[in-house]
C-alpha cells in the first residue's frame, strides 16, 4: 500500500518511549534554540555595522555591501541543503551547518583584526549566508520525515518563532553588550553560544542516535530524489501555486524587515527606537504559535487539509493586507505600530499556510523544494527592496510602497486560493494515493 510502512519493534518501542508524536521533546526543543541562536549569529553584523564602519571607516556603500553579502551566500545553498537533508538526515546538516556559523561568528572580530577588513568582512558574510541557507530547508526535510500530519503546523511555528525570540535577544542583549565591552564582545558571546548549541546536539543527540533513520511514513516513491523530474514537479498548478505564494510571503518580509526602521525614523522622527523595533517581534511569537496550534485544531477536527493551508494563507496574505492598507493614510504613532504589530503578526500565519504546504505536496523531497522556495523568495525579496527604494525616491511616499505590498500579496494569495491543493504530487500515480 502507498504511503505506509511497517515498523518494526524497535521502532515502535522508540516511537512510544522517547517520541510522544513523532519527534521528541528535546529534539523539538534543541532545534528551537538553535534557530533562536541562528538569528541571533545573523543579526550581530547589522547590529554592529555602525560602531565597525566607523572603526574601519566603511561608506554607506561599503556597509551595504558587507550586509548584502550574507544574501548572495544564502541564497546558493538552499537548494543543496535541502537535498542533503532529504538523503542523509536533516539533523546532521543542521550540526555541521550550526559548526561553521558557529566558528565563523565567533572569529570575525579576529579576521577583521587582518587587514582589509572590508573584504575579509565581505567574504565573512558570504560564508555565513552560505552555512546558514542550509538551516530552514533541513528543518523542512525533519518535519515531513518525522512529524505526524496533525502536528506539524504547530512544530513549524514553534521553530519560526525562534527567529523571532533570536531577534529580540540580541536586538536587546546584544545592543547592551555593544554598548558596555565593544562591537566583538557580540561576536564572541553569540559564537561561544551557538558552539555550544553544536556541542550538546552531537554529545547528547546525534551521538547517541536518539532519532533513527526510520520515519513514521515511508514515501514508497519510485521517484527517489536524484531522479526527480523537477521540471515535470514544478508545472504541476499545486506547486507552482505553493511556490509563487511563499515567495510573495518570503519577499514581503524582506521588505518590511529592511525599510520599517527607516519609516518609523522619518514619518514619526522623535519617537522612541526600541518601541518599534521591539514590540513587531514580540507580537508574532505568540502570534505564529497560535497560528500553528489553530491549523493543528483544525486538521485534528476534521476538517480538509487543503483548506485549512488556504485558511492560514488567508490570515498571512489577506488579513495582513488590511491592515497594510491602513498605514497609506495619515496615522499616529501608536497606530502605526499597531497597524504593523497585526500586519507581521498575521504573517507568521503564513508557516501554517504555504510554507507547509511543501510537506503535503512532496514530502519525498520536501527539503529540496522547501531551499528551492526559499532561493526563489531571498531573490525576489532583494528585487522589492531595490523597487521599494526607488518608489520612495521619486514619489516621495511611503503610500507606493504599502500599496505594493497589497499587490504582491493579493496575487500570491489569489494564485494559492484557486490552484493550491494538499494532494501527493511527487508520484507518478500520485492521483491514486490517499491523502494521509
């Protein structure tokens, strides 16, 4: 039968000692601290690009292309991540991916001591892109491997909300330290910490194999993911519809990640910075935990799995938009934030939406597809923001800019609404097997 194995008695007595679901607590718990501290690693450079460009005497030029580097690298290696997670495990890719951010943090206040910081810190970047794209593609091939149907929203926002918990300790922590001991107390302390992280995941996981290779559904796929026929998979209407939503949802992000600062700072010039740098984030950890809970309640209750991913995109992409809309009027400060605080928090609806929907289409090669979605939305993210900037320089309003976002949402959202399914599609007689 398609889509099923028998487990053997191992198996069955790991599954109900140490899994309660299908992937155990300290598993959960440990990749949740590490995207925590991968945020963390990847946000030291922005946060001490000020102090560092004026230490080396870095131009506005020069910074951005210290920052931007981290992108290029990204971007290369999502793809290659997932598919080396879907053949040899996602929890190794994740240990030697953590390793080298985690060396590569931790000796940038060195590199930089070497001359040429401008290019040293360049390339430094670039690698850490590099080690980092692995990350969300590996935890994407984890989930469809080892988490049962009815638990995996909740799993996938529990780890994204790590990113945004990493955002705010080192936003707040981080901003202490570079205030008190210099911007390479950051680099040393976040380093220290995510060696650790790797440490413990190899001593105490990966060492003791605590999570066997087997998984709770074998694919029973004739399509094993070398000889997948991605141009074939992507002209499937489902994919191309997954695909095309999780871009918009990914490149919105970007957006917004890149210019809010600048908008708070120019329309509202007196307000206090870390009101609005804080409370977005703090917002959307309980938002994407309730969003990944409700998505769950639902699938449990009965109700159609390919629905319930367009419920959650309709929160992320829609309800988002709404509230969007709102900041192309005159509005106060508190409105603002507000505004922005529903607008984001309603987005991590989004990792209960589209971006799961990886997992129900192809969970053969839900890694590969997952670091494919990726690229696509990190690619099309540094193209918005280029536009963005040009519409703020020639029409002298942020209105153009949140009246893109609205269209870039609407379409993703449309294009997902009439052609997203939840349906196998990475069999050739996918049309045959139950939806599990």
């Amino acid at each position: 039968m398609h889509g099923l194995m028998v487990l053997d008695d191992k198996t069955v007595a790991w599954l109900l000692e140490v899994c309660p679901g299908s992937l155990s607590r300290r598993w959960t718990l440990m990749l949740f601290l590490g995207t925590c501290l991968l945020y963390c690693a990847r946000m030291v450079m922005p946060i001490c690009a000020v102090v560092m460009a004026t230490t080396f005497k870095w131009s506005k030029t020069e910074s951005g292309l210290v920052l931007g580097a981290f992108f290029w690298g990204y971007c290369l290696t999502q793809i290659l991540g997932g598919h080396a997670s879907d053949k040899l495990g996602g929890e190794r890719v994740l240990f030697f991916s953590a390793a080298s951010w985690a060396a590569i943090t931790a000796v940038t206040p060195l590199l930089a001591q070497l001359g040429h910081s401008l290019i040293v810190m360049t390339i430094a970047r670039f690698l850490m892109g590099l080690s980092q794209g692995v990350h969300f593609p590996s935890l994407a091939s984890l989930c469809s491997q080892r988490v049962v149907e009815g638990e995996r929203a909740l799993w996938t926002s529990t780890m994204h909300s790590g990113v945004y918990l990493g955002t705010l300790l080192v936003g707040g922590l981080g901003s202490l330290m570079l205030e008190l001991y210099g911007w390479e107390s950051v680099f040393y302390g976040t380093g220290f910490l995510s060696a650790v992280w790797a440490f413990v995941v190899w001593q105490s996981l990966l060492k003791g194999e605590l999570m066997p290779k087997q998984t709770l559904f074998s694919f029973g796929s004739p399509w094993s993911l070398s000889r997948i026929r991605w141009l074939s998979l992507l002209k499937k209407p489902p994919v191309c519809a997954m695909v095309f939503a999780h871009m918009c949802s990914c490149s919105i992000l970007y957006l917004l990640m890149s210019w809010l600062p600048t908008f708070f700072g120019e329309t509202f010039p007196h307000a206090m910075g870390w009101v609005y740098n804080v409370i977005p984030s703090i917002v959307c950890i309980p938002s994407s935990l309730a969003g990944g809970y409700f998505s769950d309640f639902l699938i449990n209750q009965g109700y159609g799995v390919a629905s319930v991913r367009k419920i959650m995109q309709c929160f992320a992409m829609g309800v988002s938009s709404i509230f969007i809309l709102l900041l192309c009027r005159p509005v106060t400060f508190p409105s603002a934030v507000a505004f922005i605080s529903a607008a984001l928090g309603f987005g991590t609806f989004a990792s209960s939406g589209a971006t799961l929907n990886v997992q129900d289409l192809t969970p053969s090669c839900a890694g590969a597809l997952y670091g494919f979605m990726n690229m696509c939305g990190a690619f099309m993210g540094l193209v918005l923001v280029s536009v963005s900037g040009y519409l703020i320089e020639v029409t002298m309003s942020w209105a153009t800019v949140f009246s893109l976002i609205t269209l870039v949402n609407v379409a993703g959202l449309g294009l997902f609404l009439v052609f997203g399914d939840a349906n196998r599609v990475d069999l050739e007689d996918y049309s045959q097997v139950p939806h599990i």
